[in-house]
C-alpha cells in the first residue's frame, strides 16, 4: 500500500459537508481483496487495535480493500482520541488499484496525522510487527487539545453554529470570524471586536479599577498600592486586619494570596505579587466565599461560587498523596481544555499549607479539610458551583453597574460575599476585581449544578434577533462562460448599491479595485472576500480544481449558477474523465445552495438541467430557446424563467413577464453573439433571484461593457486599419464552436484564426477543436507557446494539425513558435474587411501586445 496525495478538504465538497482528510492510495493486487488473500490480516489488526470496529462499510458488495480498512482505521483513530468524526468514504478510481480514500476530520492536522498512524497500522499488522496503539492515541489526544478551541471560544461558536451563523478560524489560537463581509464580527476567546482596549486597560489596573467602581457607588474592599516589602506591612498594619495581597496588573489569580496576617506572610506574598507586577496592591480581606458574576452587554446572565482547591484527609495519605489522587481525575488538566485544573503545588501552595499548620508531607486527620491556595480561580485547581438562579437582583445590578463603569461588553465581576441572596451592603461585601475576557467554563460547566447557556448570550448581544452575520454570495460554475457570467453578476449587484467583492480566473476584487490577479478561481481567494469588512455581497468563480484539491470557502450560497457543461473540459484530470464525472463537481455548489435559495440551470443543456434535483431551495431555469420543455413546465408550475424571445430576454414567473431588449444590452451586440446571450440571461436570473429591482437590473445590463478592460479575453472587439480582431480565451471544442457562431455573425472578406492548445488537454479535444475552426477559417496560425504542460515539443501542434487535415475551408496553416509572435503574424496578413480569431492564451500580456500593436499602427496611419 502506497499513500499518495494526503490533502485536506476545508469546505464542503464532492464527497460531503464534512471538512475531511483525502488521500489517494495504491493497492496492490493482493490488497485489493484482503477477505480472499490475506486471510490472517484481520485478526493481526484487531490484535493491535481491539477496538476498531467494522471494516466493511454496511451495504458493501465488492471485494474489501486495504483501502477501505485505511479508512476505517483513520477514523476510529479518531473518534477513540476524542475527536467527534463519523464520516468516511473510499471509492475506486478507473486506475485499477488506485483508491480516493476520505475521512472526515475536526482538526486538520490531527486528521492528517491520524491518516499516517492508520497507514503505519496496516504496516504493522500486514507484516506482522508491534503497534503502539497507546502512544497513537495519546499523540492525537495531545495534539488535538493543543489545536482545538478551548471551552470559552467553543461555547460561542457553538452558539454561532445554532444561529447558522458561519465562522472561520483566523490564527490557531482563539481569534475567530463569525459571518462573512460587511457583516462579520470577530472574537478572540471571551472578548469581542467590541471590548475596549480602554477597558481592557483599566480592568488590568486593580488600584484604577477599585477608585472608578467607588465611585460608582459600587461596594469594594479598601486598600492601596505598594512599591517595597516594608510599605506592603504598613499598609497591611493601617488596613487593621487580614489582607488581600495581589499583582496591580494580573489576571487568573495568579500571585494574589488572602486572608494574611503576620508580616512574614505579608512579605512572602508581596514578593510573590511582585513576580508578576512591578506594582502590588494591599486591601482590607472580606470574608465570606468567592462569586464570579457574568455580565453581559447589560445582563448578569451567570454567576458561580468558587472554592478554592482542597483536600479532605483519610488519616493514611499526605496531602501531597491527596493531591496527586485528586490531579488523577480525568475531569482535570493542566489547560482550559478540561472542566477542571489540576492542583499545583507552588510556593503559594506551600505557604498556605503552612498557615494551616501543614506540610506537603503532613497526613491529615481523617474527614480534615485541607486548602490548598485560599483563593478560589479555576485555573489553580478550584472548583465551581452554580447560583445563577439564587442572585439577589441588587447585587446583580451591581456587578452590571461595575462592568459598565469600566466599559466592559463581557465581564467577569469578582465578588466576595457570605451570601448572594443578599445585597452587597446588607453583608459589608465587595466587589474585588473586574475582568476582562473572562473564562467561561465554570459556567459552561461547573463542578456541582446546571451550566448555563453563556455562548449563546455572547452570540445575541453580537447579532441582533434574526440576523446570521451573511451577506448575499453568488457561487458560479460551468464549462465556458464562468468569469463574464460572474462579472455580469457582480456588475448588476453594484448597479443596486451594493459593495462586491468579487473572484475570477483573472483575479481578486474589490468593488473596482483589483487585490490580486492571475486565476483566483479557488476558495482561497474567495475566502479573502469573505473576510473584507467593505463587501456586502460576493460573486465567486467556483472552479473544478478549487472543488476538487480544497472544496468550498463557504458552507452555503445563496444562488448557484451553472452556465453549461457541453462536452466538458479538463477531463483526464483529477480522476474525473467523463462529462458525468464532471457534472458530479459542478453540482456541488447546487447542493449547497441553502434551503431558501436558488440554482440557476442551463435548461438547454440536460446534464445541468439534472442538478434540479439536487438543489435544497428553488430553481430558476434559462434557455436561449423559448419553447425548450423545461421552460414551459416550469412556468406553468409557478416557477422562475428566463429565456431568449426573438429579440428580448423575458423573466417570466407564472402569468407575470419582464421584456429586456438584447439592443439594450450592450454585451450581446444586439443578441448577435448567442453566448453572451446565455451569460446575460444568467446573471438576470441570479439577479432576480436575490431580489434586485429591475431599474438596478436594466441600468446594469446597459452600462456593462465587455472590453479588455472589464472583461478580459472574453470575446473582446478590436478595429485594426479596418479589419476587425476578436480576442478570446476559448480553450474547448464548446467555446471554439460558440466564438465560431458568434464570429459568423461579423461580416469578413477572409476569416483568420490565431490559435494553440493546452497540454493538459485530452488528443481528441485538441484536435477537435482545429476540426471546428477549419470549417470556418481560410488562415490558421498555429502556435506553441508556455501551455504545453508536460507535453514534448511540437506534440500540441502535431495534433492540431491534424484536427486540420480534411479542413473544409482553410487554406493555409502556419506553424510559430510564441503567441506575440504568431499575433504579429497573423496582423501582417490582415486586411480592410478581414476578421482574425485571436485565441489567446496568456491573457493579460497577449492583450497588452495586442493593444500595443493597434495603437502603434493608428499612430502611423
């Protein structure tokens, strides 16, 4: 077995919804019937992995592959280290031996990791050599508790996801997008895009903190800032009684002791305070137990007791024993990834030991209650009980009145009280601290009581009732037609006032501004859009390969448009070799349009015409033939179409009908150019699908221009010393027939074509292509340029000559060698009232030349 190809699927893809791990794999023939060959290899597998489960998926009838036993062992890998993964799939390709193996992950680099241990698995077990099941498991454990968000930033996206609101992880720490564009927010773990700095400062600033919340009429313990041990027992000795000392500028509780007395105590615990602070702060210790109380916006929404960490004696073990049989529960770690926090011993640990009379080694008395640390912060191995329901509203209003005063969106308000059934100045409580990004899970869930929906009151103060942070996203696929289509798109959505961000096979934009070029048809590019503050809709190019090597940047669109599939393009590539192979990519973005949106399908082409089916919200058909079946039907079903009506475009929904003339839609010269005919009626449909007025729609149409400038390479119009030049990135049998309708419709004295062939495209394509053009043309220019694509030399050309060999109409064939040259060529050549074809191939520099020689030559003239 031969592992091949490991790459990760990042959005919804060919296979499922699932974010997932593919990996091709090759099998020799003995592996590829593990049942009927390798009769010992089950039970050496499950000797090293018992709890595998099945191997077989349930309803499969061929032979079992080592394939298929790869991905099961990848994901039970998984789901036994914690990871919540259910989704696998292994497919046979047309190579014989060759698998598409597939498994779901929820991190990407545990899932790719899990792939690997699988594989060194079946090694081990085909060979017959150990496997360290438990050391797998262990480094996928740790590594997927290093990776995964930690419960605070969980809870909220959590919360996101059952608002349907999407997200997307912007670091590997806790910095996360929740929606798209315009309407996104970010956080990063319990704070918001929203929390202050301002805030976040003071809440730092224990001394500023405590004036502010006084001021407030908020009750707090008394006290003030020291600079040196000997200042830190006078303020202690002025206070008169048990102190808090603590860092001015901490947090988690670290280097804050309690309820000391002696001056040995106070300067142990300022030098522990002074660790952490250059500045340490002595007030007056409230007793009573320690409340955290969860405010936000203008809510206390939880609030939890906290108890320090301790330990009860059995009269047999240390306390040091008691610790470690403690630390033991698997409910404890040594992060935030776990409910509770392990029990340290430091050297405050040791010190409050020792106010107790005790020693880490010390046994204590059996039923003996030992504290470990008197404060009470989770992060020190405390625990938590819920009171939420027990807040007095007075002392709830507060912690709100403290977190507003110090401008905080989300707060964690420390309080220390007997009771919370009572208000703060009925018991002498105060509030001891304000905290900026809180840790939630002591309310996601505490040690004793219910937890308490915290991400979700974080989610309704960031998005208002009904709101799922997304803006409108148009998905477009096809063979040919894809970038005018979507500049179309995003040219009528402009013309309504919207924003768009926009990706293409020519680059990345931004309303008009260009952020990057060259082909920007894959989900990386379209995931910058989506993560641009000024776009309120997005219009992406949606490719094969982006589909095929990461799946979607988005889970869901709101119009998916598929222009055609014809006799389709790239097959060969990707294992996909049939127009059907292609058809099952080009679908994905249909079955992911959400339940309220709509596929916009090619109903003359009835391989896209099938995605009907597949669409989870409305379909709006559209045909250049106004009696096409499908159009009727679905009409008279109360359906959208849009369809070609001799000289005008309808969109028509029942009895209701909206005529645009072709005359005053610039791009198909007056419907002459039948394929922009199809492009404009997409674009409309999707339009209209989105709810943008006809005026907006109208005004759009009229003011879109296709030039090299708005539309590069596709089906651009020069005048060249009075013949005319068609520029065009055709690259498939379809398009070349499509520009050859289209050119038909120019007059010509003599027609030329300019054209090479991509590599990667399969020997009858290429020739077929030449087969078309030589039908049409009196002068070919053939070129072999930068597109070979691992093809030999004169390879591409020897098969475009002889898709040329019985050529009907043309009479000379020339061979170049470079596409400026062969453009050079075929100009020389021209005269007034000749056409030329240029195919272009590097589009942007074949067009600069271009231009650069029709600008040189009406300087001459």
């Amino acid at each position: 077995m031969e592992l091949n190809r490991v790459r990760a699927l990042r959005g919804p893809n060919l296979w499922s919804r699932n974010t997932a791990i593919e990996a091709i794999v090759h099998c020799s023939d003995v592996e590829c019937d593990v049942d009927a060959h390798l009769p010992e290899f089950e039970g050496r597998l499950r000797a090293r992995f018992p709890q595998i489960g099945r191997l077989r998926p349930e309803g499969q009838l061929e032979p079992l592959s080592i394939a298929h036993v790869l991905q099961a062992c990848a994901l039970a890998l998984q789901a036994h280290a914690g990871c919540p993964v259910t989704f696998g799939r292994t497919a046979a390709t047309v190579e014989p031996g060759v698998f598409q193996v597939v498994v779901e992950y929820s991190e990407e680099a545990v899932g790719k990791l899990a792939m690997e241990q699988a594989a060194q698995l079946l090694q081990a077990a085909l060979v017959d050599t150990p496997f360290e099941l438990a050391e797998a498991l262990a480094r996928l454990r740790e590594l997927d508790e290093d990776l995964r968000l930690g419960p605070s930033t969980g809870a909220i996206v959590n919360a996101a996801l059952a608002r349907n609101i999407p997200f997307r992880r912007l670091t590997q720490g806790s910095m996360v997008q929740l929606g798209w564009g315009s309407r996104q927010r970010r956080i990063q773990a319990a704070e918001t895009d929203a929390t202050s700095a301002i805030a976040e400062s003071i809440a730092q600033d224990k001394d500023l903190t405590k004036m502010l919340l006084d001021a407030a009429g908020v009750p707090v313990p008394m006290g003030r800032s020291v600079a040196d041990p000997d200042a830190a027992w006078k303020a202690a000795c002025e206070l008169r009684g048990p102190v808090v000392v603590k860092p001015r500028d901490g947090s988690q509780g670290r280097g804050v002791a309690v309820n000391i007395e002696t001056r040995e105590q106070v300067i142990a615990a300022f030098h522990a305070a002074a660790g952490i602070s250059s500045e340490v702060i002595i007030e007056r210790y409230i007793p009573g137990h320690d409340f955290r109380l969860l405010v936000v916006g203008n809510a206390m929404v939880a609030a939890a007791r906290r108890d320090p960490p301790q330990v009860t004696g059995d009269g047999r073990h240390t306390i040091r024993e008691l610790v470690d049989k403690v630390n033991a529960d698997p409910l404890r770690g040594d992060g935030h990834a776990t409910s509770l926090t392990k029990i340290r011993f430091d050297d405050i640990a040791l010190a409050t030991l020792q106010k107790q009379g005790y020693g880490a080694e010390s046994v204590p008395a059996a039923g003996a209650l030992v504290a470990l640390r008197h404060n009470a912060n989770l992060s020190t191995g405390g625990s938590a009980t819920d009171v939420t329901d027990e807040v007095h509203p007075e002392l709830a209003a507060r912690a709100v009145t403290a977190a507003r005063m110090v401008g905080l969106d989300i707060c964690g308000v420390d309080i220390v009280a007997t009771t919370v059934h009572l208000p703060l100045e009925a018991q002498h409580g105060g509030v001891v601290e304000v905290n900026a990004a809180p840790g939630l899970r002591m309310h996601l869930n505490p040690s004793f009581g219910k937890g308490r929906a915290v991400g979700e009151a974080i989610i309704n103060s960031m998005f208002a009732e009904g709101e799922d942070g997304r803006i409108p996203v148009v998905a477009v696929a096809g063979t040919n037609g894809k970038t005018t289509t979507v500049r179309l798109a995003a040219h009528l959505l402009s013309a309504a006032g919207q924003r768009v961000g926009m990706t293409n096979s020519d680059g990345v934009y931004i309303g008009a501004q260009c952020i990057d070029t060259g082909d920007c048809s894959g989900p990386r590019s379209a995931r910058r859009v989506l993560a641009h503050p000024g776009v309120d809709a997005a219009v992406f190019e949606t490719a094969r390969g982006g589909v095929l090597r990461e799946g979607l940047a988005f889970d869901r669109c709101d119009v998916a448009i598929v222009t055609n599939l014809g006799m389709g393009d790239h097959l060969g590539l990707g294992y996909i070799s049939t127009v059907e192979d292609l058809a099952v990519v080009k679908r994905v973005i249909v079955q992911y349009v959400h339940a309220g949106g709509t596929a916009v399908l090619n109903a003359t082409d009835p391989m896209v015409a099938d995605m009907a089916g597949a669409c989870p919200g409305s379909v709006a058909f559209f045909s250049s033939d106004a009696a096409h079946p499908l159009i009727g039907t679905h009409r008279a079903q109360g359906h959208r179409v849009v369809y070609r009506d001799a000289a005008a475009i309808v969109a028509a929904q029942g009895g209701e009908e909206i005529r645009i003339d072709l005359c005053d839609i610039p791009l198909t010269r007056g419907g002459a150019i039948a394929f922009q005919v199809d492009n404009a009626m997409a674009a409309i449909a999707a339009a209209w699908s989105l709810g943008i007025e006809w005026d907006a729609i109208r005004r759009g149409l009229a003011t879109f221009v296709s030039d090299a400038h708005t539309v590069p390479g596709r089906f651009n119009v020069f005048d060249y010393q009075g013949a005319t030049i068609v520029a065009d990135y055709g690259h498939n049998p379809d398009a070349i027939q499509a520009l050859v309708r289209a050119v038909d419709a120019l007059p010509a004295a003599r027609r030329s074509v300019v054209i090479s062939g991509a590599g990667d495209r399969r020997d009858e394509d290429l020739r077929r292509q030449t087969e078309i053009l030589g039908a049409a043309f009196d002068d070919v220019v053939l070129y072999e340029d930068q597109c070979q694509r691992g093809r030999a030399d004169g390879e591409v050309l020897a098969l475009l000559r002889q898709g040329l060999a019985h050529a009907p109409r043309t009479r000379r064939v020339d061979e170049v060698r470079g596409e400026f040259l062969a453009i050079d060529t075929a100009l020389a050549r021209l005269s007034p009232g000749d056409l030329c074809l240029v195919l272009v191939d590097q589009v942007q520099a074949a067009l600069a030349h271009l231009q650069q020689r029709i600008a040189g030559a009406a300087a001459r003239a």
